[in-house]
C-alpha cells in the first residue's frame, strides 16, 4: 500500500511523527513540496530529531529517501542537515535528490526578507527561507535548478537571460544589491559540491524499479497552506494538498492507495491570516503551553484555538483525504471541556456556513458555532490501545468521524513513535 501523509491542518499536527512511523514499512520515502520551511519533529530512542529538507524515513538507514522536483533547496540549509545528521551517527547513504529540484539562491531569500520586514499591509507572516520567491521564479521560468549547476552551457544560457532582469527587480524594486554573473558562477560551484554525493540522474529508472515496492509520500505545511486551496494569500506557495505529491514526485495518481491527513486534536497556526476558532484567551495559552506549540523553525509562538471541522471537511475533500491520524489528543487530558467547531456564522447577517467559505476576507465576519464534549481528565499518553481509552475520549473521537466521514485511523497521545494507537 502506497501511502501519502498530508497535513490537514495549518502545518505542524504531527506528521512527521507519523511519517517516520509508517516509514518503518516503506522502502522508498519521497518529500514532494516545500523546502526548508517545513520543521518536523520525531522522537525516537529518546533523542528528539529536527528535519527541514530530508524525509524522517532516514532514522531508519535502510531507506532511500528522495527530495522530489516539486520542492525548493535551499543549499546551506540542506548542507547544514546533511552534517548534523551524520554527526549523530545516522546512515544518510540512502539519501537522494532530484535534479529537477529547484534551488533557493541568496537573492530569494533577501527579497523573502525585504518583503516582510517592509510590508505595510499583507503581510503573511512567512518563514523568510525565500521559499516564495523560489517558487515565483520557477513558475515564471526564472529559476535554476540542481541539474542546472552540473552543466555549464545551462548556466552560462540562463544567468544571462535571468540576471540582468533580477537585478533590475533586486535594485529598483526593493533596494537590495544586486548579483554578478561571476559571483552566481562562484555559487553554484560550491552547489555543485554540496549536492553531488545525492543528486540522483537516474531517478527515471529508481523510480520504476520501486514500482513494485512499497512508497510513502511526505507532504510538508498543510492543506489550509495550499498555494490553490488554502487560505490565499496567507499560504505558502506550493501544493502541499494529496495531489501534490504526483506533480512532485514524478509518479501518477494510480501509485498512491491511502491519503493519510494528519491533524491536531486542537487547531495552530503560524504567521498571518485567518483562524476562526483562534483562541486569544488563557484557554489558548493553556494549550500553547502543554503543547509546546512554539515553531521548529522560527521559534514563533503558534496561535492556537479549537478543533475545526468546517475547515477539516474542506480538507478531506480537497486534500484527498481517506483517513485521519489525529495527534496530541493527550494535550486535552486536563481539559474539563472541550469544543469542536461544527459551522461557522455571518455576524452580519446570521447565515450559518458548514461548507467553508473560501472568500477569505469576510472570514473576520465569522464566528464559530460549537458543540462542547466533556474531558476524560486522566492520562492517555500510556495507552496503547484503543479500548483502554476513556468512554469521553472514545465519544469524541466518535463524533469527529461522524463530522469528517472518514475514519481515524491513528490517534497520537505523545511525541514519541511508541506513544500511538492504530485502530483496526
Ligand atoms: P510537523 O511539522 O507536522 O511534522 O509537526 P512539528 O514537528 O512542527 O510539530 C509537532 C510537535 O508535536 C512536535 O514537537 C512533536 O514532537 C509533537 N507531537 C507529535 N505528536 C504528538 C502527540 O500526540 N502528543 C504530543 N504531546 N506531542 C506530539
Ligand atoms: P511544517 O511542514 C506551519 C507558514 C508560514 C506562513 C506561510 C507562508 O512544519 O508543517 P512560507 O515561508 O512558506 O512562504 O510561509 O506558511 N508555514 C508553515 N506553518 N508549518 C509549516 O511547515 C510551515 N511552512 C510554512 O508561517 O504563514
Ligand atoms: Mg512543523
């Protein structure tokens, strides 16, 4: 069974617990979106492991894990990695890049920079990895990509094409300095380095010789972060949605048999935009605290509010969900209460959504509807078994089916690979 694990949510629920999880079945692990914005967390043999760029598949050492053409490569970032797992004695050999990657350069990430640090008015709260930038470039058919750096005539044909307009843009536009061709030369030289022991030429023939093996998709950011189906413009800028993992991997729709969505018992947000359950109260500090909701990547504090199916139904259907991985469900095991948003409300005049509107500016207008569940005020985290869960924690989890339509098939109840239970 091929499977794709999708954030369902914001970004940041849990899925790279999951997908290190299910990678111990998996033979081929592919991250097909995003770039170093991503931080994903596993927990394993009591040593806690932070990845930006590289699939947690590669715990295992036994795995080859692929970065597909639909993401960004910053190259220190991924470099930085690199090192870092190999200082902690993890095997990367199986560790492999597509040349059909695109690279982050400098200049990405300081427009990234500019643009936030100066934004009167719209401004997303992004990661500053110059992820938007990179992918602007690609769809224009600006960008480079790693394949670009083993071949000078490609280099040589695009730097003269992409330079003199991005430096026009660089001055003109944002006031930043602008690149030589020699120093772009003298870059991509030490890219050339840094990528050649993973880059992978012969990802046409790897790919069809996995074929008959079993392949785990690794989204990145989440469903509500879809640069098409999130909540536009407070988005990233690439598809992190189950049909992402086709564009960005180089495999069809046939080869993916399960669509794993992995949510948060609760809902987080970083950066702008809209959150209409967000709670701003100490019930939201309460679960930014025994959630340890604070960015992997930036360090942020991460909105926090409660679980909402409006947004998550959007998400099954849009994300191609068949089943739900719900995490941190131990986050609520103090909670006298807890609220599942069920439909939102026009303040304006009183019309009740329980599709989810994808106008994102009236979303300010909404306030959510909720239906509240009693807690089960013990601790779950031990539990291994989904009939050793308390009758409330098992009502819950109920209703959240009955809401979504698709099943939960894996409830998280802490950050380490043991603590979950998989429902049959
Ligand atoms: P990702 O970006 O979706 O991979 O998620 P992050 O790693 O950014 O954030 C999830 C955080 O929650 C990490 O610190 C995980 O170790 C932690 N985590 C994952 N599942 C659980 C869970 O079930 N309970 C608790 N308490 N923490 C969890
Ligand atoms: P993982 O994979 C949560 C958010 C940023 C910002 C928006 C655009 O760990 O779930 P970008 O830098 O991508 O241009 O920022 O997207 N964002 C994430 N939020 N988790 C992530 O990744 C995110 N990656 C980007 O905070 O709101
Ligand atoms: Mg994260």
């Amino acid at each position: 069974m091929n499977k794709v694990v999708v954030g369902a949510q914001w970004g940041d629920e849990g899925k790279a617990k999951i997908t290190d999880l299910l990678a111990q079945d998996a033979d081929l692990i592919i991250r097909y979106q995003g770039g170093c914005n991503a931080g994903h967390t596993v927990v394993a043999h009591n040593k806690t492991f932070k990845f930006h760029l590289i699939p947690s598949g590669i715990l295992y050492g036994n795995k080859t894990c692929f970065i597909g053409a639909g993401t960004v490569i910053l190259p220190e970032a991924f470099d930085k990695e690199v090192k870092e797992l190999i200082e902690q004695g993890i095997d990367i050999s199986g560790l492999k890049v597509s040349p059909l990657a695109s690279i982050t350069m400098p200049y990405h990430t300081e427009v990234d920079g500019y643009s936030e640090d100066n934004a009167k008015k719209g401004k997303i709260g992004t990661t500053k990895k110059g992820i938007g930038p990179t992918y602007t470039d690609k769809v224009a058919r600006f960008g480079l990509k790693i394949e670009d750096l083993y071949s000078p005539e490609a280099l040589n044909e695009k730097l003269d094409v992409i330079l003199p307009l991005k430096n026009k843009t660089l001055e003109k536009v944002y006031g930043l300095q602008p690149y030589s061709k020699e120093c772009v030369l003298a870059l991509c030289e030490k890219y050339a380095e840094i990528f050649k022991p993973y880059v992978c030429f012969d990802w046409q023939e790897m790919l069809n010789n996995s074929k008959k093996k079993q392949i785990l998709f690794e989204g990145a950011q989440g469903v509500m972060l879809d640069v098409d189906y999130g909540t536009y413009p407070f988005v990233t800028s690439s598809n992190p949605i189950g049909g992402g993992a086709c564009t960005g991997s180089g495999y069809g729709p046939k080869m993916i048999d399960e669509v794993i969505g992995v949510a948060k018992a609760y809902v987080t947000r970083v950066g702008e935009g809209p959150f209409v359950t967000e709670l701003t109260d100490e019930t939201g500090d309460k679960i930014r605290e025994i959630g340890h909701e604070f960015g992997v990547t930036t360090g942020r504090p991460r909105r926090c509010g409660w679980f909402d199916a409006v947004t998550m139904k959007y998400s099954v259907l849009v994300g191609g969900l068949t089943s739900v991985a719900l995490t941190k469900i131990d986050v609520f095991d103090t909670f006298d209460e807890i609220k599942v948003c069920t439909a939102y409300k026009d303040t304006r005049t009183g019309e009740i959504y329980t599709s989810y509107p994808t106008n994102v500016y009236i979303h300010k207008y909404l306030e959510p509807v909720y239906e509240t569940h009693k807690g089960w005020g013990e601790n779950v985290s031990n539990i291994r078994e989904y009939s050793q869960l308390p009758d409330n924690c098992k009502k819950y989890l109920a209703r959240l089916e009955e809401l979504l339509e698709v099943p939960i098939s894996i409830i998280s109840v802490g950050p380490d690979r043991e603590q979950t239970i998989f429902k049959k």
